[in-house]
C-alpha cells in the first residue's frame, strides 16, 4: 500500500539475471520502507542487494535511497536524498556522503534523485545516456518539463538556512538580528546585544550552530530576501534593500551563490502570482 492508501499489485520479484537493466527503488514514509525492523524487510533488503549486483544501473527517487543504503549498496559514495530526510539519512548511515543541494547525484553505477519530480530529472538523465541529447529534449518538450532543472533542491527547502536552537545564543542573536536585517550591523554590535563579548560570541555560535556571527547574518538575510519575494507585488530590488543586501547585484551574487537561481527566477517560482518583480 502506498502514502496515500493506494495499493499496487506487482508480479513477484524477478529471480533471473538483471545484467543490463536498470532498477529504480522508490521512495516512501522512511519508516515505512523496508528495513530489518519490517516485516519481510531483509527479504526485500536482500533480493535488492543481489540485483544491484547484477543490474547495470541502480537508481532512488526521493527516500529509496535509504532502501539502496539499507540493502548495503551506497557505502562510501556520494548520495541525494528529499532535503527533509537529509540529516536522518546522514545519522542512518555515516559512512555516506549525503549531498544537501543536487536534485540527482550519480556515483558509479549508483544514481540517487532528491523528491520525485527529481526523479523525473533523473529519468531524462538516463534517456538522454541511452538514446542521446535529441531523444531527451523530444521526451522534455513533450513532458513540459526543463531538460536540465536550473539551481538545486535548497531553493524548495521549507528549513531554508537559519538553524538556531530555542534556548540558545544562536536564537537570541537572531531575534535580535531580524528586525535590524535592512541595517548595517557589525559583529561588535551582535556581541552587545547578547551581552557578550565578541570572542564569547564566537565561540558559543560555532559551538551551537557551526557559524560565526556574519554567516548566521548572511543566511537570515538570504532567508528574509526569500520571504519577501514570495509577497505579491514584491519588486527585486526593493526585496534587496528591504532584506539588507543593498542593491539588487549584491542579491543576484548571493542567491546565485547559495541557492543556483536568480532572484527573479525563484520568484516565477515562489511568489502567490507568479509575477516577475523588475
């Protein structure tokens, strides 16, 4: 049965060789997903495992790259997964290198995609490695889907950057900081207002969060230009004065360097109308 309550039925697992084929394991509630904790999860664990031995390719969309991972097949290789599920994978399985931004990453034979329309951006990937560039810009065009998705999976992230902690430096630092984004501020006036010195303050920062107190800066601003272009109405370069970067070459350097997209595009994207700011 699937999330949304939906069964499937399928034939039973092929047994035979799966030299030259290529298997996609599918994505799910993580807890749900085979596991040894599942009923009949190590069968399912197991069969994958000896498929992915043989399968030329072995493909996840979404989640199922905690399958691929579970069945002992990404050890030690560069992965995706759906940006909400990206520390659990981490925590789940150290041993891999769990890529926070690419919507699909391909290491070796393995190929791991972030949400499921990533998953369709890994599939024109595959077409286009079978049957060539024209094939896959004819299934695109024909899919009303981008070729080659512009920015990574960040730029969808509800978590966008600020991480602080409730009781913490880092969330008395940013409540602090919030209403003072449009403001030049520097580090001596952060550490007066948590009433620390400037080397308490980084040093409790970056013990809390991993920051120092211009990058948390850096990332409440980004997320701030964010929210603003997400208003109706919003000019680009209004939501780069209002959002502290100044002008809107500053906001274009930033958003292109965190997040792979333009100001205006993440606002076609985002904004309640759809419309482009000037």
């Amino acid at each position: 049965m699937s999330s949304s309550g939906v069964s499937l039925l399928s034939s039973p697992l092929p047994t035979s060789n799966l030299d030259g084929a290529t298997m996609i394991v599918s994505g799910g509630r993580v807890v749900a997903l085979p596991s040894d904790a599942q009923p009949g999860g190590r069968v399912v664990l197991d069969w994958i495992a000896h498929a992915g031995a043989t399968a030329s390719r072995c493909c996840s969309v979404c989640t199922g790259s905690f399958v691929l991972a579970r069945a002992g097949l990404l050890d030690g290789r560069r992965v995706v997964t759906h940006w909400a599920d990206v520390q659990a994978l981490r925590s789940e399985h150290p041993s891999l290198l769990v890529l926070d931004d690419a919507l699909h990453v391909r290491d070796g034979k393995y190929y791991t995609s972030a949400g499921i329309s990533a998953g369709m951006d890994l599939a024109l990937n595959l077409v286009e490695e079978d049957l060539g560039r024209e094939a896959a810009l004819a299934v695109a065009k024909r899919m009303v889907l981008f070729l080659k998705r512009p920015g990574g999976q960040r730029q969808f992230s509800a978590e966008l950057l600020a991480t602080t902690k409730p009781l913490g430096v880092s969330a008395q630092l940013t409540t602090w900081l919030r209403p003072r984004l449009a403001q030049h501020v520097d580090v001596g006036q952060m550490a007066s207002g948590c009433a620390l010195s400037e080397r308490s303050l980084y040093r409790k920062l970056h013990q809390e969060v991993g920051l120092t107190p211009a990058q948390l800066l850096a990332r409440l601003r980004l997320e701030h230009a964010c929210s603003l272009l997400e208003q109706p109405g919003m000019m680009v370069k209004q939501a780069a004065r209002q959002s502290g970067y100044g002008t809107e070459y500053n906001l274009r350097r930033a958003f292109i360097m965190h997040l792979g997209v333009l100001p205006s595009e993440y606002q076609s994207r985002f904004s309640c109308t759809g419309k482009l700011g000037a």
